[in-house]
C-alpha cells in the first residue's frame, strides 16, 4: 500500500494511533488467528508421520525436528504479533528500551526467523527419501522453487531493506514516508516475502524428497498468510490508512 502522508505528517502519526486505539483494536483479528494455527495444526498432526530408517541429530529424529520447526514458526509468529500489535498501540518497545528499541527488537526477531529454514533443513536430510515420487521430477522442481525465493531475499536486502522487513515502520516515522518498493520481485509481486520467499522451503523438501519437510513447508508458508491477514493487514491501515471511526475512533 502507498503511504498518503508526508514525513511532516508521519511525524504524529505514533501518537494519534495510541491516542485512538483501544485494546480491541490491539486483538483484532487474532480469534482468528488462533482459530486457523488450531486447524493447522491439527492439519499438521495427521499428516506428519514417522519414516523407516531415519537418521537423529542432537538426539532428535526427523519427526522430533519436523515438530521443533512448526513450534518455531510458531513461536516466532506469535512473538511478532504481540511485538508488532504492542509496539503500536502500546508504545512498549520504547518504554522499555528507549532508543535502542528496534535494535533489540531486530535481536528477538532475526534468530528466530533464520531458525525456521535451517530447523526444516534439518528435517529434509534426517528424512531424505521418504517422499514417494520420481526423484528426476522433484529435484527439478526444487530447484526451480528456489530461484524465485533466492530472487525474492535478493530483492529484500537491495531493495526493501531488513529494517523494513523486521517492522521498521512500527518504530520509526521515516519509514511511513518512504515510496513503495518497485524493484524485483516486488516489481510483480507487492506481497514477494510471502508468495515467493516461502517457496524456497518447499524447494529444499522436495531436493532431499522428505515428506515430513514438505508437510513443514506447507505448515510455514500457510502460517505466514495467517499473519499477513490477521496482524499486518490491519496495522498496516492504522499506519498508512486515515485515521477515522472504522480505525478506532471515537
């Protein structure tokens, strides 16, 4: 979405949210946020199962690691909706850290995002082979997933910047005034980090030809249009939309 206010304006904007906002208005959406992760959750419990053969990392098998990667997914979601929601209406960053909030929010937010491919890596090799299919087809198909995630994380680190895909526009008002990133894969795709990136995971589960990889795959890739639809849509009216009755005003 195309930011409509100048760098005078967004210089406010922070106050007049948490002046408007109520605690509804921080929950909004996440009874059906915690509705879908139930479902998946359950979708995720009846197709994982356990393959003959498989190896064990740090005494964990394939399954203890498939689980290990759902949970973090998880984990860094929820931690994200409840920094991402309290940070703009609560401003609870900032009190607690000052001028230092984002950059320690960065340190809660990276680890846990880099733990979610390397963790399903892991899965894909303890688990290699269970996947029942020409092994010529899926290799190829791997690798063509992973080009386009490969394009998309170049794409976000030339263009979009990590401090703008870690929430910077949460913290910091400069970012509400910056144009829409028109480079890429954000030239064809405005939403490349969910529908390109996450592809990337499907490619390395269908190289090693692991079912439990894929199912962790598709777990990962669904779960982040949870959170598209369910935490940074809305936030993403608050910071860029008008300020009006729909918005929390009185």
């Amino acid at each position: 979405m195309t930011p409509t206010y100048n760098a005078e304006m967004t210089m406010s904007r922070f106050d007049q949210i948490r002046a408007r906002s109520r605690w509804s208005d921080i929950l909004e959406g996440q009874p059906q946020h915690l509705l879908m992760l139930a479902l998946m959750l359950c979708g995720a419990a009846w197709l994982l199962e356990d393959s003959p053969g498989q190896g064990r990392f740090l005494g964990l098998d394939s399954l203890d690691w498939a689980w290990a990667s759902i949970w973090l997914a998880v984990l860094h979601q929820a931690v994200v909706a409840f920094g991402f929601r309290m940070q703009l209406h609560r401003a609870i960053f900032t009190r607690l850290w000052g001028k230092r909030d984002f950059a320690n929010w960065q340190w809660i937010f990276l680890p846990l995002l880099v733990a979610r491919p390397i963790t399903l890596l892991v899965t894909a090799v303890l688990d290699a082979g269970s996947l029942s299919l020409w092994r010529p087809g899926t290799l190829l198909l791997g690798v063509l997933l992973i080009l386009p995630a490969a394009w998309t994380l170049n794409s976000v680190l030339r263009h979009f910047t990590i401090r703008r895909a870690t929430g910077g526009d949460h913290f910091r008002a400069r970012y509400l005034s910056m144009p829409m990133v028109k480079q890429g894969s954000f030239r064809w795709f405005d939403n490349s980090m969910y529908a390109l990136a996450f592809l990337g995971l499907w490619g390395i589960a269908l190289i090693a030809g692991s079912w439990q990889a894929l199912v962790v795959a598709c777990f990962q890739h669904a779960y982040i249009w949870v959170h598209m639809y369910t935490v940074e849509a809305p936030d993403m009216r608050w910071l860029y939309g008008p300020l009006d009755a729909e918005d929390g005003t009185d």
